[in-house]
C-alpha cells in the first residue's frame, strides 16, 4: 500500500470513545470521499473488532451502501447476524441500513471498503456509549 | 493482487475492436459494479494507452464520475487536453462527462477506479471505429 505524505498524516485512529483501541477500533485511510463515492483502506490489529452500526437513510438516499474487500489477513463480518468470512481476495456488499460489525483474525487484516458517500457522524451504533 | 479464480476467469482483455491490443487497450478486473458504486483494477501494459472517452449523463445522473489511483508502475492521464501524472500511492479524481485517456509509463502499471455505477455501453469514444 503507498501512500502519499499527506495520507499518513490523516490516517484516522478510531477508537468510537471507547479508549480501548487494540480491542475495538480501527485505522483507516480515506482515499476519496465525493458526494457520490467513497474508497478507503481500513488496517485492523490482531482480533481488533469494528463496533455494530448501520448507516441510516439520508437527503433521499437509501443510506451508505459498503462493499469489503479483505486484501490481507482476514476477517469475520457480521450482518443481521450471520457471519461471512473473507479471506484475501474475498468480498461482500453489505446493504444499506444493515447492522454489521467485523474483527480481524489472528494476523490483523487490511480490507478495502469501496462505498457511496461517507457520513461518519450519521453511522448509528448498537453500543450507546459510543462517540464516532 | 488476490483474486477468486471466478475473477480471474471474467478478467476483460478490451481492445476497442482496434485490433492493437498491444498500443491501444486495457485488462480489467471489476471488483463491484451495483447500482450506486463501482471498484475495478485496471492494468496495462508498458505504454498501452486507453482510448479517449467521456462518461455522458444517464437516468438523470451527470453521468460515471471516476478516482484513478495508481498502485504500480506508473501513468499518464489527461483530462480536457490537461496532463496529470500519476505515481504510486497518487490519484486524480475525473468530473463526469469530461473527455480523458490514459498511457501506462515503461514499466506497465497497475490503477485502482473508484467510481459510479459502470455502464460501458454509454461510453463515448472520439475514435468512431471504436466499439466499447
């Protein structure tokens, strides 16, 4: 993965105010963000899980619409309840307005996210002590 | 780059219909293409060029907006007669409906398109011999 020198200075260390970062957080690079498509590369430690959310409807939009691609490592994802695992290589399209979580196995993971639009502060999170 | 061997069977070898596959055409591998997002990597050959095109408005939309962020090797991409330069780890992102081509630098390379929806059929080429 090359990143410009810009990127490394804005790679967003997420910890959803939960101050347990290696347990449940997630680094990630936003390569692009427009009104209409979103890219980033998110890079998960060892067993780091992402907190339960869904991305509501907004302006008219069915909500964020997310595909993961696991490019290293692997990881567990969890939508509506059941379990896709993607190992290198692998994806899946989460629907807008669906519930999900994800943890990286035992190696950690990197996994691309191609996306509509992102809205961080609009993502709804099961856990209500959470702050995005 | 890992691929799921469905992938790699579907991988598109496109020559335009020119016949030049060599000089003129691109190998691309589409990741997703739903309705509201698409992800692909494309790679060239050293020096292949992608033909001038544009992405015209559909069904209301201004039409295929496209981030090209280059991974590998290296390429050139003009937009509207202007030149951009693109090294790994380096992206330019291309207003819908804007004439744009691209050469792979000596080395090939290897460019990640994060964009709208895909609708190769609308594509406008201003080479009239060539069929997309």
């Amino acid at each position: 993965m090359r990143l410009t020198s810009e990127e490394k200075e804005a790679i967003e260390v997420v910890d959803f105010g939960l101050n347990i970062l290696e347990e449940v957080g997630a680094q990630i690079v936003v390569y692009v963000n427009t009104g209409r498509v979103c890219a980033k590369e998110i890079v998960l430690f060892p067993n780091q899980t992402c907190a339960e959310h869904r991305h509501p409807p907004f302006d008219g939009t069915p909500g964020k619409e997310e595909t993961f691609r696991c490019r290293r490592g692997s990881v567990e994802l969890w939508v509506d309840g059941e379990l896709i695992t993607l190992q290198p290589g692998e994806q899946f399209t989460i629907p807008p307005d669906t519930l999900h979580w994800f943890q990286a196995g035992d190696d950690g993971a990197v996994v691309s996210e191609f996306s509509t639009k992102s809205r961080d502060a609009s993502d709804v999170f099961s856990d209500p002590r959470i702050v995005r």
